[in-house]
C-alpha cells in the first residue's frame, strides 16, 4: 500500500486537506463530493502542485472537493472510494508528462518517481490522463469528465509521441474526456463548475476560453477568427506539416486574441478556444493565500521527494516570454508575465516561516525564469496583436519593459523581513535579460546567490543557438565578465552553473566536440548536462520529427541511441563543477 493511516488525533486534522477518504468527508458532514479530482501524483497540499492548487480554488467558491492521488490503475474501484461526484470528475496525470515521467531520453524506465512517497516507480501508469479516463468511465457512466494539467496542455492537438514514434490524437480524442483544460486552468475550471451547476449538460461546455472540445465546422466562429492547422493525416504523411502546425500554434496563442485553433482528424474536429486571459495580480494574490498547509497529506507515512525541494520555495510569478524553441512553459503557462504583489510574496514567506523545518531560508524565489518578475510588453495593445514566439529572440523587443526594478523592489523587501536569513534564486534565469539591467547582476551577485548561479546557454554553436532560439554565446560571455565582476566588488567567490543540452535537432557530431573544445579552452568542466527529448507540441519536437528547421532547411538529426549516447558523452566524461576555474600560475602570483 502507498498509503497507511496515520490515525488523525482530532476533526481539525482531517479537515485540514481536502478529503481523501469517507472519514474526512464525514468529518466535514459531507454525503457527496462536487468534484472529484484524479491525479498522477500524491496529494500534497502545496501550491507548486497543481491537484492542490485547483481544489483550493474549487474549495474557496464553496465547492466540495476530494481527490483520489495515485489509484490503482488496474481497477475501477480505486476511484469510486469516494463516491460518485455531483458535478464533474477533473483528471490530470500529475505535475510532469507521465510519459516523461517513467522514460529517459533513451527510453529507459526511471529508477525514481520525485511525485510518488518515498519515489517508488511503480504507483504511475504510462499514459495515465487516457487510462484514469477508462476507469472514471468504468466506475461512473456518463459523468462528465475534464482533462487538464501538462499532460493534457501539451498534447491538445496532434503531436509527436517521442516514446511511440508515431503521431498521435489529441488526448482529448484518445481519452474520450468531454473537454480539455490547457494552461494553469484556475479559471476555466471554476468556470466549468458554474455551468454544470446551473444546467448539468455537458454540451454547455463549449467555448470557454482556455479549453478545447470537439466538435463540427457549426462551431467554428468563421474563418476570420479560425486558424486551422493541418489534419492528423497530413501530418502523418508529409513530416514538415509538424512544423507548420507548431509555428501556427505559438503565433496565434496570444492571450488576449480571439482566435479559435481547429485541426481535423478523421471525421473529427478538434477546436482550441483562445487562452484565457492572464490573471491580474489582486487573483494570483488571492490564491496564494489559500489555506494550504503546505505539508503532504497526513495518510503518508514515507517522504514526497519533490515537495522536499519546493517546502520553503515560493512563486513570484508566472509565465514565460523567452521562447526558447524546446521549451513547454511558455506553451503552458503562456508568454504574458503575470507577477504577485510584494505584500502577498513577503505573507507567504511570514506563513513558511511557522512551519516545522524552516530555518531562516527561502531556497528560491523564482518561476519558470526568475529575473521575469514585474517585465513584461509596455503597450498590451500591440501584445493582443503580436505574433512573436519570443521577446528576447533573436534581439529583444523595443516595446519590452526590460528594467529589473520591481524585481529590485521586491527582493529588497523580502530581504528586510525579520524572520529571513536568506533568500536564493535557484529557479535559472535569462541572462540576456539580465544584462539589460547591470544593476540586477549586483543584487544578485550580492544577496541572492549561494555560491553558484544556474544559467541555460544550452550550447556554445551559433547555429545550434539560433535553432535552439537561446542568443548567440558571446551574449553568455558577456554576462560571465559581469557577474564575476559584480561578485568581485559583493567580495565573494561565486561561479555560474550553466546548463547544456545534448542531441538537439541539427546539432552533429562536429558541433558536440566543438563544445567539449570550449569547455576546455575556458577551464570549465560540464555537470548539468541533458539529453534532449522531443516532448509534445514544442517546436523542437517538430524539427525533430521532420528533419527541418524552422525556416525549412534540412537539418541532421540524431535519432537512435546510439547517435544520441555519442553526442552525450562528449560532456559526460568528466561529472565535477562546471565553473570557470583560475590558473594554477594565477594562484602563485596571489
């Protein structure tokens, strides 16, 4: 069993957590759920854990809310513990791809799952959104069912499974679910809760924004507001459409457009709502000061290794305007930066800071880039217009807000709260940005770093760089002078923890001894070194599956294990720092 009661000593405790289990839904003198929500993952009552994060939402609209974390995916009984739910069941295959999950870059089972008590491997099915579909189906005929999370989000179209080798159905099709949530989803969910409360059908459903459903070329708003992408079977036949489809995608998923998405398969038609519109900060604020406790669920009695790494974190903002051509934040989270209030990040640190454990220390104050907080487009008129994939690439925009002050602001005011020690940022962040704004590099370099700074050149070839959509590397260089030169004047002994990517799409041979020649030439040895994996809908994946590039050009591609383990091992033989180290005759002339 993954889970064993731990025999909750008074009512309080079980109503802290939404339910899992009759005793706590009697505990709150519940007889049925509104919603039941499915996960992939354990329920831990954390905001960096999206289960947690739309039940509490749920919750604060006076919506009863349980979860089923982690059922046994053999039997249909495992999600019908806490009865049948009056609204609607919301299935999601955990924090991660559940594909991406279970497999490394050579498809090879992972040894450990961080989302599972004590990381057990085995409490997870492959494809879990399709096979907790199949069992919702089995235990309650005919109850709605909406998909939503990562999983979900990315594969809302046709895509390229890495793992089949193949192209796949939108996983609304191949679930069988009645609607699609891509994106972070707090509000496309609360709205599918006000409609089935007010009518119950299942056809009202349609047309919320930030959701997808299928349905006929009736629904479509008209071709003015429709872009449509090629069919499944196009794809199938003809590579390069993947990477029309992905183009098409990013460009027209704009927040505050109106255009609809639509993509034939078969006799069926797939439509894409428009995003929806990105939370103001006074609504982010108001979920992160929700009631969570910030704790797994009592039930475990073994440690959830990534609430481990997140306990004492906090999120500053949301979203993503990079647009680096492997990347899925940006497709899930989307471009527009939404960023919290200094009050509501400085409450949340006030909170952490009564918990058992903590000891004076914020381990990051972050998002997908941290150095993102409080930028953003300076005229949201020519945003609801733009059809860029990125600001910063390949030069930054004239109408982005590039200033790092509120940033500034907000870690000086963090800084001053007395129950700190210190505040870190591990999250990474763009250096391109960075060097915008010198002042930010000295902040940095003074309070926030801990010895070691993650930063993402990915690669040290121009060419591999423009494919990758990450600036040119003497724009790394640059930021390598600064920092060492802002730690210098902070006087302090600090080195950056850049990240490589190995196996990208156009990258060769040549270009990996390349890089294996740079690290040498500056003194530097790789330790954060991935293998890249072509996930669903990324652009990257596109390049991959085709062999062309986005402009259109062939391009090679290492495609077996054994061209992909080549090209890894170039920085794999040495697994010390990756910093820039001084000269052995520097040392004797100091």
């Amino acid at each position: 069993m993954t889970r064993q009661s731990s025999r909750p000593t008074s009512n309080t405790q079980l109503r802290a957590f939404l339910p899992m289990s009759r005793q706590e839904m009697d505990a709150r003198d519940w007889e049925e759920l509104d919603i039941l929500l499915v996960s992939g993952d354990a329920y831990v009552d954390h905001p960096a854990f999206g289960t947690a994060l739309i039940g509490r939402c749920l919750e604060s609209k006076g919506y009863r809310v349980g979860i089923i974390a982690q059922p046994a995916w053999r039997d249909p009984q495992s999600v019908a513990t806490l009865g049948c739910p009056r609204l609607f069941a919301g299935v999601t295959a955990g924090a991660m791809d559940s594909m991406l999950n279970l497999y490394t870059a050579n498809k090879k089972r992972r040894s450990e799952d961080a989302y599972s008590p004590a990381g057990r491997n085995d409490l997870r099915p492959a494809r879990a959104t399709i096979v907790y579909c199949n069992l919702l189906r089995q235990a309650f005929p005919g109850l709605p069912l909406i998909i939503g999370g990562i999983e979900a989000s990315l594969r809302r179209f046709a895509h390229y499974d890495y793992w089949d080798d193949r192209i796949r159905s939108s996983i609304l099709l191949d679930s069988g679910a009645d609607l699609l949530v891509y994106g972070m989803g707090e509000m496309p969910v609360l709205e599918v809760a006000r409609r089935l409360s007010r009518s119950g059908r299942k056809t009202d459903l349609r047309f919320i924004p930030g959701t997808v459903f299928a349905g006929s070329e009736s629904d479509l708003p008209g071709k003015e507001k429709t872009i449509a992408l090629p069919s499944r079977q196009e794809i199938q036949s003809n590579p390069e459409k993947l990477v029309d489809a992905a183009k098409l995608t990013v460009a027209h998923s704009n927040p505050y457009s109106k255009d609809y998405i639509a993509q034939e398969d078969g006799n069926r038609l797939v439509i894409s709502v428009h995003p929806q519109r990105p939370l103001k900060t006074k609504q982010l604020d108001a979920i992160y000061d929700l009631p969570f406790t910030r704790r797994a669920h009592f039930s475990y009695k073994l440690p959830i290794p990534a609430l481990e790494t997140v306990r004492f974190s906090i999120t500053v903002h949301r979203g993503c305007y990079g647009g680096c051509t492997f990347c899925a934040l940006g497709l899930h989270q989307g471009k527009a930066i939404q960023s919290r209030s200094i009050q509501s990040i400085t409450r949340e640190i006030e909170r952490l800071s009564t918990l058992k454990g903590f000891r004076g220390i914020i381990t990051d104050l972050g998002g997908p880039t941290a150095n993102m907080y409080g930028t953003g487009c300076t005229e949201p008129e020519q945003m609801a217009k733009c059809k860029r994939a990125s600001c910063l690439f390949p030069k930054p925009c004239r109408l982005l807000k590039s200033s790092h002050e509120s940033s500034l602001c907000m870690l000086k005011a963090v800084r001053n709260l007395d129950c700190l020690k210190k505040a870190f940022i591990a999250s990474g962040i763009r250096y391109d940005l960075a060097l915008l704004d010198p002042q930010y590099i000295d902040e940095l370099a003074s309070h926030h770093v801990g010895g070691h700074l993650s930063v993402a050149p990915e690669h040290c070839v121009d060419r591999v760089l423009s494919l990758m959509g990450k600036p040119a590397i003497g724009v790394f260089e640059r930021f390598m002078v600064d920092f060492k030169k802002a730690s210098q004047r902070a006087n302090k002994e600090q080195y950056l923890i850049p990240y490589l990517l190995s196996g990208f799409p156009g990258c060769t041979n040549r270009d990996m001894t390349q890089v294996q020649r740079y690290l040498s030439e500056h003194r530097m040895v790789s330790q954060q070194v991935q293998a890249f994996i072509p996930t669903p809908m990324t652009r990257a994946t596109a390049m991959f599956y085709s062999g062309r590039s986005l402009a259109g050009d062939r391009i090679y591609v290492a495609r077996t294990a054994e061209a992909r383990k080549r090209q890894h091992r170039h920085l794999t033989t040495e697994r010390r720092s990756f910093i820039r180290k001084p000269r052995s005759s520097h040392r004797k002339r100091r």
